[in-house]
C-alpha cells in the first residue's frame, strides 16, 4: 500500500499554528460521557453539582480530552500519515467547561525531528490550547504525534 | 451540607497501593468510541488496522484514559471526598490495547501535601500503571488529585 496523504512530518513545521473545531457542549452530552467513563456527583447529578466547589454541572475533563481529539481527527490527522501517539504531558485542566460551551482547539508545533531509529519517520511535539467561546483557555497540553516523513532522511 | 466520605486526604498515604479494575475490553466498545472521538483508521476499520503499523484494531488511547477513570470511580473515588484534578503529567501509552484486552489499574500515591492556600485541601500526586491481562503495563501517568482533609490543618 501506498496510499497518498495530504500531510506528512515535513508539514508540521515548529511555531506554526492552526485553530479548529468549534463543538458545543450539551447537558445531555457531558451527562452520558460521565454516566460511562466519570460518574462522579458533579459531572453527573445537576443538584450535587450546585453545591459543589464548581456551582454547577461540569464536563469531565476526560471528556475534553477526547473531544479535542476528534477536533485534531476532523481537522487535519484523518487526512496525515499518523502513526499514533506514544503520550502526552503537562495536561491541564484551567477551567470548568459547563453546559452549552463551545469548544475549539488550537495546536502550536513546539518541536519537529527525526526518529534517530526510522529515518522513515518524524516526532511532532505540538501544544494544544482548548478554547470556550469566551477565549479562555480550559485545557492545555502537550502531545507527541509520530508522522510518516514524505521524503525518508 | 456536611456528607461524610469514606476517604479523605488523609487516607492517601505517600507508598501505599491500590489495584482494582477489570473491564474486558470489547471490539464494539473500542469502535463506538473511536467513531465518536477519535475515528482514526486503526481504531475504526478492522481491515485499515490490519495493514496498520499495530497489524490489528487498537482502543484509542483516550478510550484507556476514561476506562481508568471508571475503574478508580468504582474503587473508591465515589466514596471519596474528592474535588476533582488539575491535571495529569507524563501520560504514556506504552502498548497497544487490543480487543479482548482485560484491564486493571495499580495506583501508588507518590506526594501528599496540604494545599498552602487552603489549609482544607490536600492535594494527592498518584502514579497510575494500566494492566492488561498478561501484567503489561499498557498505560501509564502520573495524576494529580484534591480532596478535602479529615481534619484542617
């Protein structure tokens, strides 16, 4: 196989940015993501929620995650040769992210090199920045991405 | 309101473990969260996977991080005075989670310090090793937590 992607390693060039998505965030969504992966009182139960340190229904930050994820998917990655992650650090979750917020992403390429081991393919370190629609930053974190390269070292 | 937990900041004891869990990971559960979060070919499209780098359909490593989340919610963090995580560090998804997978989790409390700002609130910093059921650590991060103290300092 050697299928044709638009985006390989050499397309992650270090401090460029690129901001995506746009979801909103329903009760209805952060309520059945807890009840499966996070059912904790203030993620699931709107009363617990009201009298708890955040004054109200919260997504689970876990559910941030994996919405961030499918932001990256539908942005650019399901059209990149990507290899997958080996993991992330430094995930910080800054802010509650509540009912009806609209979440976007933007992503910064810190680092960009070579695998030492397979010339064939390229490390991308890339910061991700979380976004609500009042500009605040509810998540951050940085991700390492492995990319196939277009043109082997 | 004045609720009592079964755990508190002080029943974090820096050394200590836990090991729980043990949720069979099955293909339909792997592919209904990687078509909502995170459809990449290799965790969607059992043929695509096959020709993958990982030879087989692989969980999203998302899909681990929110199974772990479930596990520690059922082991004790429901009965725990918890005030949920500022975040996560040096996350790693050291091996590919296949169908059929069994997982569990091991945590170690590694640091357990009173919040300076506020003498209620301790902060536990616990290291979390994912296992699958051949004892292979499959994921791995060390996760931040807050909980109220039993007694103020």
């Amino acid at each position: 196989m050697s299928k044709h992607y638009k985006y390989y390693w050499e397309d992650f060039v270090p401090g460029s940015t690129r901001e995506f998505g746009g979801i909103e965030l329903t009760r209805e969504a952060i309520v059945e993501f807890a009840r499966q992966f996070d059912p904790q009182p203030f993620h699931v139960d709107e009363e617990a929620a009201r009298h708890s340190l955040f004054g109200g229904l919260i997504a689970s930050g876990w559910h941030t995650c994996a919405l961030a994820m499918r932001m990256m998917c539908d942005a650019y990655l399901l059209e990149a040769a990507s290899l997958g992650s080996p993991g992330v650090e430094n995930l910080r979750w800054l802010k509650p992210v509540r009912p009806g917020d609209v979440l976007r992403v933007r992503t910064t390429v810190l680092e960009a090199r070579p695998m030492e081991s397979k010339p064939h393919i390229g490390l991308v370190r890339n910061r991700w920045d979380v976004l609500n629609q009042k500009d605040e930053t509810v998540m951050q974190m940085e991700g390492y991405g492995m990319f196939r390269r277009r043109q082997a070292g």
